[in-house]
C-alpha cells in the first residue's frame, strides 16, 4: 500500500486522536496511537496528553526501541503495547489503544466480545475478538498476550485495561474500534434479553472465506 506523506499521516493522526476523545473513548490521559513509517519508526501520540489536546506539534517519532528521533515531548508507557502488536503482524501500519467504555467492561471481567453472532463481525474482525489475560504493564506475560492476539485477530480486548485495533491505516483501525464497542453494546442488550447463538460454523468458515478474499485478516508467515 502506498504510504501517505508524512505531513498528510501527521494531520490524519491529530484527527483520529481527537475523534477518540469526542466519541467518548478515552478519558484524561487515555489512549494512544501509533503509525508504522519507512525506516522502523513510528509517529506517535505523546505521553500525559487528552486525545482532544493532541496537536502536530506535540507528536514524537521513536525507533522500534522506543528511543526519541523527532519530537520534545515523552512517549506514553505503553508503547510496548504497540511494539508487540507489530511484531506480530508485519503488515500492520497503525494499533489504536482506547478504553471504549462497554467492550472495556467485557474486559474486566475477564470476558470475551463472544458469541460471535453476526457475520459483519466475522468479515471485518475474524471469528474471535479475544481477550488478553490481565497482567502487569510492560510486563512479559502481557506482551506475550498481545503478540499472541494479534496473530491472530486484528482486535483485542485487554483484562482492565480497555481495546487495542491494528489496521492498514488509520481509518481502518478506527473503524474496527467503533465496531468493537458496537458489538459489545449489542452483546450486552442481547444478553439481558435470553441466549445468544452463535453463527453456525459453516457459515463463519464461508464469511472467513470472503473475509481473505478481501485481503483482511493476519497474513500467512
């Protein structure tokens, strides 16, 4: 895919961050995203910052190390996060971190986003959105769990500590976070009313089908 100019991929990073905040996403200093650049670096939302206050000014680009090359402000703490997500998935180009406030109530609880019960969840997210076990941050466990995940899906709930996306641009990403919280609300009504059933699997192994067809979804090593 070809990649934006830097100063268009700056701009859309600003706008996506603020979208976060007005949809309700991230509170005070939640949230953090990330944009893969030429040469292993990465554009980066700073630490300490409201998603709605995020200006081109205050963005940093860092080296896989986590290591400041542009920038005067600090990254966020949770760029590990990031950095294990991309291992996972090479042709990943941004992850999007948020804490949308019913998938992020699934998590905590240590549940799953599951049944999965409508075949747009399954064309545009897979046929899990797991959750990734609670761990301490920056933790070994927790990094492991996210690289595992992301292997596997391009959405992830994390055990008290809200939703991580991965796209091919940030539009992608972001659209994948409104459908996480989507589903999680829809879950939640449906679960109050009786039993949800799952799609059956020869129907989800059709929709995974079309789902690589459309180029979506992790790509074989």
């Amino acid at each position: 895919m070809p990649v934006a100019p830097l100063p268009k991929v700056r701009a859309q990073l600003v706008a996506t961050s603020r979208r976060l905040h007005q949809m309700g996403w991230v509170a005070n200093h939640d949230g953090n995203l990330s944009v893969r650049l030429h040469g292993d670096r990465l554009l980066i939302t700073p630490t300490a910052f409201s998603k709605l206050d995020v200006d081109e000014g205050s963005l940093l680009i860092v080296d896989l190390d986590g290591k400041v090359l542009e920038g005067r402000k600090k990254p966020f703490s949770e760029l590990e996060l990031h950095l294990a997500a991309y291992r996972a998935r090479p042709e990943v180009e941004v992850v999007i971190h948020a804490h949308p406030p019913c998938a992020t109530a699934f998590g905590l609880v240590g549940l799953e986003l599951s049944p999965i019960a409508m075949p747009e969840i399954v064309v545009s997210l897979g046929d899990r959105i797991p959750t990734v076990a609670r761990a301490m941050p920056k933790s070994p466990e927790l990094l492991k769990g996210v690289e595992a995940a992301a292997a596997l899906a391009d959405a992830m709930l994390l055990s008290g500590n809200g939703a991580l996306t991965l796209g091919a641009d940030l539009g992608q990403a972001l659209l994948r976070m409104e459908l996480v919280e989507h589903y999680a609300k829809i879950l939640t009504h449906a679960k109050a009313l009786g039993t949800v059933q799952p799609l059956p699997a020869a129907d989800v192994a059709k929709l995974l089908e079309a789902r690589k067809k459309a180029g979506l979804g992790p790509r074989p090593a």
